[in-house]
C-alpha cells in the first residue's frame, strides 16, 4: 500500500484499522492487500470514506459478485444488492430500511442460504447517538481455547439453518454447512457456529444444544468481543467465515448501508451449503 495508508490493530485477533486509503479510488494492488488483511485478520476498518450508493456498488463489484438482502424491506432503490439499516422514514413517512433497534444475536450473515455470500461491508452514513456499536468475535477454535475433542466433534459434523421470518427475500429451504471450516491462506479452524444454529448432523436436540453452547461459551468470552464504536464514513469489511457479529441496543437515528460479496474461494473459506429441506418453517429468533 502507499506510504501514506497506516495500518494499525484494532484490537488482539479483532481486526485492523486503515488510514489514509480512499477505496474508490484504490488501485488493483491495493485492493488486492485489503482482500489479504481481510482474510488473516477476519475484519478491516476503513476509516474517513466518502461513498455514495453507486460508488459501493462499484466497490463491492470489484471484489467478487453481490448477492440479495435476505429482505426485501431494507433494499436501495437504486441498487438491490445494498440493503439500508436504518430506523429513518423517507418523506413518506415509510422506513427506508430494516429499523432493529435492540441487541441482535449473535450470527454470521447468510448462514440459512445454501451458498452464502461471506464477505461483507457494513459502511455508515450516520451513526446512533447513544449505542449501536457493533460487536465482533473471532471463531478461530485454538484463540478461544476450544478443546481438541470438541474440535473433532465439529469437524465430523455439519451445523444446520434456516431462514428467519423476516427473511421474506431468501429461499425457504432448511440447509447444513460444516461445522467447522478452515482458512485457505492462514490454515486457521473456525467454528461455523451461532446463536441461529439449529443444531448439528448425527446429534439428537439435547446433545446439539450441549455442544452449541460449549462452542459459544469459549467463543463469546468478554475478553474477546470487539465492540466497533460507528463513527461516519467508517467502512468495515468482514469475513463471515471467521467472524461473529451482532449490533448492539441503541437510541436516535442510525443508518448503515451492507452488501454481500461471495468471497474468492482462492483466498477465504467458503462454507459448502448443502439444501436438506425445503419449504423450512420461519424462525422467528434467527437473523
């Protein structure tokens, strides 16, 4: 990168942050080194960004394909691949996006779509006055201390999702992903594990709800959650694969723009979803 752009850690195993770096204006190479840093430290904060809606597009073009909201409420008008998280009305008085304002689960996007799209930009147009960070957690199994015959057990497993019953814009089928995936640059184990898992192949509910929280309990320690505190023109840039998130309560006006990006299987892991029922029921707690 230009000598200019600094690049410094947010966080231990949360993240980095970029400086000095306009994305729109940023060459092959460079975008090239963000996708890297991306996919050794799983987040990338991109910080003083001028965007507007055609100019994320674009960017998120350059990257790879963009796949749908899994809602059709929250779409830009211009663009359908970015969706608009906002409590915000236009002046007719209808919301211009999805307007959650409590603290979300804990998720990786687009884990009920069978071929989800694992790469994401969350960019902010305005953030909260009071709340609304959002909070990342790595999955990397060693970092957070997960035991080898745990490890096994995921590995030997696929974890199963659905679609939630806001998820009015995704098929309604009911797909497995494995449990657990491995970086392709950094040989790094992740648990492809969340609070919208709804259990696991070869385990009955009891034992699929035993391993899920022995997987969450050393995932969510306090110690390793990033909380990204939104300020304007931040752009973040995530791997699902490797990373948890969920937003955080908050109070006032908010509006984030997001877009999905199916990540370059050369660099990332990507889950291999696998349909196992179709017409799946709507979950009301899933994201």
């Amino acid at each position: 990168m230009k000598k200019s752009v600094e690049v410094t850690p947010l966080q231990d195993a949360s993240g980095v942050q970029v400086t000095g770096m306009a994305l729109q204006d940023c060459s092959p190479e460079e975008l090239d080194e963000a996708l890297r840093l991306v996919a050794e430290a799983g987040l990338v904060v991109f910080r003083r960004q001028c965007l507007d809606d055609s100019d994320l597009h674009a960017l998120a073009r350059r990257i790879g394909p963009l796949e749908q909201s899994s809602r059709k409420v929250c779409l830009s008008p211009d663009f359908p691949e970015i969706s608009y998280l906002s409590n915000l009305r236009d002046e007719h008085g209808d919301p211009i996006g999805f307007p959650g304002s409590d603290t979300d689960y804990w998720h990786s996007d687009q884990q009920h779509r069978e071929n989800p799209a694992t790469l994401a930009v969350l960019y902010c147009v305005a953030p909260a006055s009071s709340g609304g960070a959002t909070s990342f957690v790595s999955t990397d199994v060693e970092s957070a201390g997960l035991d080898e015959a745990t490890v096994a057990d995921l590995a030997a497993r696929r974890a199963l999702y659905e679609p939630a019953s806001n998820h009015d814009n995704a098929p309604r089928v009911q797909v497995s992903h494995p449990a657990l995936l491995t970086g392709r640059t950094s040989g790094r184990r992740y648990a492809y594990v969340s609070d919208n898992t709804l259990g696991f192949t070869g385990l009955d509910t009891d034992a699929s709800a035993e391993l899920k929280k022995r997987v969450l309990t050393r995932l969510l320690q306090p110690s390793r959650v990033y909380a990204h505190d939104w300020e304007i023109g931040d752009l973040a840039l995530y791997d699902n694969a490797q990373l948890l998130h969920r937003r955080e309560q908050f109070q006032g006006r908010r509006w984030l723009k997001a877009t999905k990006i199916f990540a370059p299987q050369d660099i990332f892991a990507v889950p291999s979803g696998r349909v196992v029922s179709r017409s799946a029921p709507m979950t009301p707690s899933a994201v």
